[in-house]
C-alpha cells in the first residue's frame, strides 16, 4: 500500500517538475517573441505555396468516405493584445508547425513539423467555404438514405464550437430549403454524452438508454424529436441548448445532434449526426475524486474508441474486401454512432472529422497533439497494393460477373450494357439500389429490395471468413 502512495507521490513531482520546466522555456520564449516572430515568418517563404482545395464530393473514390481536415482559427483579440505568437501555417493540404528554441548560441532556431490532411482550412478561410466542401456531401449522402458523420473535435478555445456552430446552422438553413423544394422532413434531437451518462437535451438533461434490437441496429429510447419547421424555430431551440451548456459542462461533455430525414417518397430514413467533441485535454484529465475519476476515465476511453473506429473505417473505404477492427462497441459514444461506423450495417455513409487548432505558441504542444490524431487516421486511407483480392468477394466482380450473379442467383434479368460492377453496386444506398433495379429490369421494389439483402450477405460473409482467417493467422503466430 504504502509503495503505491510513494509511487503515486514520485508520478506526481515528475509531473510538476515536467511543467515547470516547459512553462519556464515558455516564458523564455514569450521575452524574445519579436526576434522568434520574425524567424517565423523568414521560414515562411521557403515553404510550399497553398494547393486548392480537391473535389471531395465524388462518391466514385471510396476514400471520400472519411475525409479529415483541419481547421486553424485566427488569434482571439486577447491574443493580439497580449502580442501571442502564431506557429501554425496553412498550406493545403498540410500544417506546418513552427517549433521554436534557441541554439547553444541562445539564437532563435525554428524548426518545421509538417503535418498531412486532405483539407486544411487557414485563419482566413470563410466558415460557408468549411460547409460547402465538407458539409453539403454529408447531407447528400443524407437524403439518398445513407448516413452522414460531421465531429468537431480540438481541445477547448480551439474554436470547435465555432465550427461546429456554423455546419450546424448552414445544415439546418440547406435542410429547410430542401424541404420547400422536395418535400423531405427533418426531425431533430440534441443529446449530451458526459462520461457515460447520455442525456436529452430537449428534455431537462433527463437519462437516455441505447438498445440494440436483433438486426444490429441501436435505438436511443425514448428520446424527443423535434420537427423541424423553420429558422426561428430552430434558433430558439439551439439558443436554448447552447446556453445550458456553459461552464464545465462544455468542456467534459460531447454535444450530439441527430437529424433524421424522411424522405418524400417514402423511402429510407436518412441519418446526419452533427457532434462537437469534449475537450481534447479531457483526454489526459486525472481527478481524486472518485466519481470524477470515473467519468474522466469514461471520456479518454471515448476518445481512444472514436479513433480507432475511424482508422478502421477508413482503412476498410480503402480496402473494402479486407477485415479491420471498429470496436464501436467499446464505449457509448461509438455504439451510437454504429450504423455510420459499421461497414456492414449496409447503409453508406460518410465521415468527416475537423481538427480544430490554436495558432499561438502557449498552445503548441496540445495543437500539435491534434494534428498528430488527424494524420494517423489519414494514413489510414492507404491501399494497400499487396493484398490478395478474393474473387467471391462481391467488390472484386466486374460488371460481366455481378450481371451473371444477379441472374443467376436472383433471376434478375438487365441489359449487359446497362449493369453495373459488383463494387460499384455495394456502393449505392438502398433507395439507389431500388431505383436502379426497377429502372433497369422487370422486378419490383420488393424483390429489388430483397436483392440488395442479398448482394450484402454474401459481401458481410466474404469479410467475416477473411477476419477468421486474420485472427487464425494471429493465432498461429502467438503460438510460434
């Protein structure tokens, strides 16, 4: 017992020392923040010029499907008054970190860390451009029947609220319009994730329940959709939410909005879920306190979960017959969020994370922690060029083998010109797939329906003997 106080006590010292010392070459830094301000900016002109922004609206490049960004915000006016540095530079599509020191010569050094994403969003780049390339997708995807994923994720004043405010009202303003236009409906809901506990914001905070029903799918019980019918009825409601949710409420809890769209035909329930992330220091937060213990424990495990489910979703949108882990079920806020993580919940569905950063240099060090999360589930998107591909496998068909498998398998008779790869099929929604068949052939919307059915069980058996066959491989190799 008294090992582990001493322990305990040694851990803690190290850590008080570990912070001295960086506050103290902090205040180093901030006494010459003219002379490291100019070698910042002399370093500038040797970097890349700026890229434009690509074109990540096509659904035809699976590594569409998760798409991540980062997003610098300009200097607050406390920061300008008080002359705080900038060490962040946007140069699409990567950051570059100016990490500055001094020689031994006690001169000003800097030095580049760079940084990969596939859209990166500078200090003066407008809100509506963020929506237009990475929100309009999302809510395509939406109203076809799949499901869109949009997390505003950064450590707080890192401007994540601000981002996510913004997709949040242009979401709403785009849905509005549709619904003039074509009849569609949105119902709206606003939930509060804080440890474990997952509440109703709509509802006085009251607890909410997550069930699983017997094809997979999570419901959220008893939890309160609003219809939505208009900008003021909506800006009542968001002032609403927002302003309970101030303090440390903001900073230890993800705020979720799910907006479910009902099409106008009838078809499929879309699904767009909208969530600005806790805090990322939440991540490395400790507490005495017991119960705070706990929920702080809850919510680093969140975050660990969320990450290693998109690095799996991501590395399957790239390589879509092999098997890897998304352990949605590991924590609440991954299981609530199955149907748009889970590649065999056969809806299609699309991600996009924003990691949102502080320019300065009194937050180098955590900023650089976000760009570091970002780029690991952006390597994630790399084909992986050595794989065997199996040929039963319904991705790997040519649009000559996925014509004879319908009519072979399902009787579906359609024109050889007409058809359609067995990849790119997997890749329509369940409205496209209907459409398509009907159009296409004599069936109808029922038996099209009981196609797609079926097309996803030989795909979802393909996947589960290849994740056999990882897990024997790994087996074998622990024996050994």
């Amino acid at each position: 017992m008294n090992g582990h106080l001493v322990s305990r006590s040694d851990s803690k010292k190290d850590q008080d020392a570990s912070r001295t010392k960086v506050n103290k070459r902090l205040l180093q830094i901030l006494e010459n923040n003219e002379k490291f301000e100019a070698a910042v900016k002399e370093g500038e002109k040797i970097l890349p010029d700026r890229n434009p922004f690509c074109d990540i609206k096509s659904r035809d490049d699976p590594r569409n499907d998760v798409v991540v960004c980062t997003r610098i915000r300009p200097r607050l006016e406390k920061e300008k008054k008080e002359n705080l540095m900038e060490t962040f530079i946007a140069r699409n599509p990567f950051t570059f970190a100016a990490e500055v020191s001094f020689t031994f010569k006690n001169e000003a050094r800097v030095n580049y860390n760079k940084f990969t994403a596939d859209l990166v969003f500078g200090k003066n780049d407008a809100d509506e451009e963020l929506f237009e390339k990475v929100g309009e997708p999302l809510i395509s995807i939406s109203l076809l029947g799949g499901c869109g994923l949009f997390i505003s994720y950064g450590q707080t004043s890192s401007g994540k609220s601000r981002t996510f405010g913004n997709v949040l009202n242009c979401t709403v303003h785009r849905l509005l319009q549709q619904n003039k236009k074509s009849g569609e409906v949105c119902f709206i809901s606003f939930m509060e994730l804080q440890g474990n506990r997952l509440t109703d914001s709509l509802s006085h905070h009251s607890r909410l329940d997550l069930k699983e029903d017997k094809t997979g799918s999570v419901k959220i019980v008893e939890v309160i959709e609003n219809k939505l019918s208009s900008a003021s009825q909506f800006s009542k409601m968001a002032e609403r939410i927002f302003c309970s949710r101030v303090g440390e409420r903001q900073h230890k809890s993800h705020l979720i909005c799910r907006m479910r769209i009902r099409p106008a035909d009838g078809g499929n329930d879309g699904f767009l879920y909208l969530i600005e992330m806790a805090g990322s220091e939440q991540a490395k937060c400790n507490s005495s306190h017991s119960s705070d213990k706990r929920e702080a424990e809850q919510t680093k495990r969140s975050f660990s979960v969320l990450r290693e489910c998109l690095r799996g979703r991501a590395s399957t949108s790239s390589n879509p017959d092999q098997s890897y882990s998304v352990p949605y079920g590991q924590s609440k806020l991954a299981l609530l969020l199955k149907e748009v993580l889970d590649v065999e919940s056969m809806k299609q569905s699309r991600i996009v994370l924003v990691g949102n950063i502080s320019t300065t240099v009194t937050d180098f060090d955590i900023s650089c922690e976000t760009l570091k999360l970002l780029a690991t589930i952006k390597a994630s998107k790399k084909v992986d060029e050595s794989l065997n591909q199996d040929e039963e496998n319904p991705v790997n068909w040519d649009k000559e083998e996925a014509n004879l498998w319908l009519k072979l398998s399902c009787d579906v008779d359609i024109d050889p010109k007409s058809t359609l790869s067995g990849w790119q099929l997997l890749r329509l929604t369940e409205t496209e797939f209907v459409s398509f068949l009907t159009s296409k052939s004599s069936v109808d919307r029922i038996t099209a329906r009981l196609v797609h059915q079926e097309i996803w069980q030989v795909y979802t058996d393909c996947r589960r003997r290849e994740k056999d066959k990882k897990l024997r491989r790994r087996a074998t190799f622990q024996t050994k």
